[in-house]
C-alpha cells in the first residue's frame, strides 16, 4: 500500500507506544513529527514541530512581556470583564457563530485517552490518525470557556449523591462501569463518559461524536457558560441527543450542579478553557472537576503556554495580571508554565502522566516572517486508590 512519507512514520511510531498515557517530555505520536534539520528549508512549511529557543528568543520574549504588563487595567475595569464575562462571550459567538474555529481533526491524535479502548473505536482512531491534518492556526487563538460572576444559577435539583468510589475501582469491568445508583440521567445507561468543558461551537464535540457513532455504549458531556454556544452545538446537523447532552454551565459556580453525580466520568476535556478564567479561580474549578472524575479516569489539558506569539502580541494597558491579558472584545487568557499546570492538577489530587511544552515554528511564508507558538499539555489521572482524610 503506497501512503506518504510522514503517515508511515507515524503508524511506526504507533506500534512502539506501549501504553496510552505517557509521560515524560515528549509523548512518541502526538504534537506532530515535521522536525526542522535544515534551517535554510524554514519556509518550505507553515508550521514545524518542536522548536528549540535560542537564549535570543527568550530574552526578547521577556522583554515584550514586561513591557505590555508595565501599565495594568484600572480595577475597577477589571471588576466588569470578571462580572460581564458571560456577555462577552455570548456577543462574540453572536457575531461569530461556529464560522470562527474550525474543527479539531488533531484532538483523537493528541489524545487518544478520549475513546473507549474497544477495537472498533481504535480502528477508527487509527484512521483519523493517517487523515490527521495540521493544526489549523486560527485553531490556535481558541477561545474557549470563560468563567463568569454572573450569579445565575442552574435550574434543577442540586447535585446527586453519588456512590463511594470503591464501587467503581473494577474498572475492567463493564459491569462495575455502570452507574450502581438507581437513577435516570443523560448518559446513565453508558459505560464510557466524556465531559468537554468549555465546548464553544462544537469544534471539539463533533469529531469525537462522529468518532463514537459506532460505540453505543459511550456518552459525551458538553457545557459552555454561554448559551449562544450551547444553541449552536444543540443546532448542529451531527448533535445526537441520544449520545451527547449540551447544557448551559458556569464551571466557576461549585453550587452549580452537573445533570450528573460526581466519581462517573472517565474523561474530561480541558482545550484552551483554563486560560479563560482567573488566576485566583483556577485551582477551585479544577478541585471541582476532579471530583467528577471515577478512579482511574483522565483529565486532558491543552492551554496557552508563555510566551507564546499570542501574550507577546498585547499592546500596553491591555494586562490584567501577571500573564493574564484581556482582548479587545472582552475575552480574557492567560499563559501558563509547566510548573503552574503541574501545580494546579497535582493540588486537585490528580497524578500527572504528561506535562510538556509544545514549542512550534509558525510561518508566513509570503512574508518571510517566523511566529513561536506555544502551548502546554498534560494528561492527568485520579487515582485509583482511596484516599482517607
């Protein structure tokens, strides 16, 4: 079978991984293999796969960095972005709808923690992996999830109880991955539960749902705090209400309950969301994710690393915070350390599997100008021991 270069490489690669959560500075398959050796041949690609910085590069980064975080927002402007931040993002998916991200075809390649691990849904995994397409760069400035103060609370009964742990440690088997609670809820009768917060348009949901048609036993989870996402991704001719429930949800109000019980969830889905949110609520929203979590499942983090081309660009009195930045439209991001990323999840009580920095080379080529990308990513798991205060 004749396939191109960099496909064969990657199914070679794909035969070497021994198991699906790897750890250490640079996973074997993901964060792409299109390696720059030559730097003459720097504009015969858009984008090139983990760049190393030279002691230049960082020092002019930290140089923009300290001069357009030298004049800081008033406070009292600061006050409205926090307390006005769902009427952002609601004017900015008014104004975009789902035309401004595309879909994430790289998301099952990064993450193959995502999908049950029966052999129908690694097959189509391995499919998308030979169809994976670059990164688009608009893809980039994701600007997911925003956290608000808005004060509204969800409608519905406060959260469920949910079963002590325990009960889900048999994570072999199908039996114990159901819900013991004799309850009805979305997605109770499933063996496989994604949550994706921060789920925008859908740029995420609807490849993995298409991905998972051919698994019924899996169920996705999808919330945005702004109605206007949740209204285009319920619209969306691919949503399927028998498989995936989208709902309205402030992840920074712990009252808010989930149309859920806590401990069920093997995977969460935390792409470009984080950064959204304030520095000082970071660490409660991810304390609250955990608990969703059953031992032994996954939270998968992908965020704004610094200095990355996005926090260099903000002109002065556009700083909110150390890192933290507000765009013209409202939208807030921050940019994060592997340090901080560690911190955060490890405090939460989650073991970290990956946490590396994802460095890229973006090129324009018609210009002749080259961009640094970065990103971080982590994999984090829940124990599967109990933990006895």
């Amino acid at each position: 079978m004749n396939v191109i270069w960099r496909n064969s490489v990657s199914c070679l690669r794909i035969k070497k991984v021994p198991h699906r959560y790897q750890s250490g500075s640079h996973p074997l398959v993901p964060l792409g293999s299109r390696i720059l050796t030559d730097p003459a041949k720097v504009f015969e690609h858009n984008m090139w796969d983990h760049m190393k910085w030279s002691k230049e590069d960082e020092a002019a980064a930290r140089k923009k960095v300290m001069e357009n975080s030298a004049v800081r927002v008033l406070l009292e402007e600061q006050v409205k972005y926090e307390s006005e931040a769902s009427k952002y993002w609601d004017t900015f998916y008014k104004i975009h709808k789902n035309k401004f991200f595309k879909d994430r075809n790289w998301l099952l390649r990064e993450f193959p923690e995502i999908l049950p691990t029966d052999q129908k849904t690694k097959e189509k995994a391995r499919e998308l992996s030979w169809d994976y397409v670059e990164t688009n760069a608009t893809d980039c400035f994701s600007r997911m999830l925003c956290h608000t103060m808005s004060g509204k609370k969800s409608s519905g009964s406060s959260g469920s109880q949910s079963k002590p742990e325990s009960d889900f440690l048999n994570l072999d088997s199908k039996e114990h991955r159901k819900v013991p609670l004799k309850m009805e809820f979305p997605g109770s009768k499933a063996t496989f539960r994604i949550l994706e917060v921060g789920c925008g348009a859908g740029n995420s949901v609807f490849p993995i749902l298409n991905t998972l048609q051919d698994t019924p036993e899996s169920f996705l989870y999808c919330c945005d705090f702004a109605s206007r996402a949740v209204e285009l991704v319920k619209s969306h001719s691919s949503y399927r209400a028998a498989q995936c429930c989208a709902f309205i949800h402030d992840i920074c109000d712990d009252g808010s309950p989930y149309p859920f019980p806590d401990g069920i969830l093997d995977v969460i889905l935390l792409v470009f969301v984080l950064s959204s949110i304030h520095p000082d609520r970071m660490q409660g929203v991810v304390n609250r994710l955990s608990k969703l979590l059953k031992p032994g499942g996954m939270l998968l983090f992908r965020d704004y690393g610094r200095y990355d081309k996005t926090q260099l660009r903000f002109k002065r009195g556009h700083c909110l915070s150390e890192n933290f930045y507000v765009r013209g439209d409202g939208t807030r991001a921050y940019f994060f350390t592997k340090g901080e990323v560690h911190n955060i999840f490890c405090m939460a009580g989650l073991d970290e599997k990956q946490n590396l920095v994802d460095r890229r080379l973006q090129v324009n080529r018609k210009k002749q100008v080259k961009i640094h990308r970065v990103w971080v990513q982590g994999k984090f798991q829940k124990p599967l021991h109990l933990l006895t205060s």
